[in-house]
C-alpha cells in the first residue's frame, strides 16, 4: 500500500465491506496489458523500449477479490451482493 492510497482512504466513511469478517478494505486482483514497442540498440547490444502503450484495466463481477484481514477469497459480485 501507498501514501497515496491511504489518504484515499482516510477521506472515507469506513463501511463493512468483507462479507466473512466485515473489513472495510479489501483486494481485487487484476492485470493490466503492456505492449512494447522496441528496437535494437546497437550501443547497448540490447532490446530498447522506443514507446510502450497500456491497456485498459478495470474489474467486473467475475474479477477475483480477497481479504487481507481474514483471507477470504471470492468475486467483485460478492462483495456487492445484497447491497
Ligand atoms: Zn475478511
């Protein structure tokens, strides 16, 4: 965790959220796509990163989240279910 993200955080309301344990602050798991574009470099005799473009990233209800407080594992919809 960052400095960044905890300030966020301070800035809310904290609301159960775990469904096990009731934590306010869990994780969701999920991959960004990075694609390279690259070139030789002769000086360096290695492959050289001319610009490189990320892809979009973003969680559904089928994304994986856990808790770190009771290790509790499950989907984004999980956590939304009932609300
Ligand atoms: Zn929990």
């Amino acid at each position: 965790m960052n400095a960044a993200s905890a300030s966020r955080q301070d800035a809310q309301a904290p609301a159960p959220l775990c469904p096990a344990c009731g934590a306010p602050v869990v994780s969701i798991d999920t991959s960004v796509e990075v694609k390279y574009r690259v070139h030789y470099a002769i000086t360096a005799q290695d492959l050289e990163v001319i610009c490189e473009q990320v892809g979009d990233s973003g969680w559904d209800e089928e994304t994986t989240a856990e808790c770190d407080a009771c290790g509790w594992h499950g989907t984004v919809g999980d956590l939304l279910a009932g609300r």
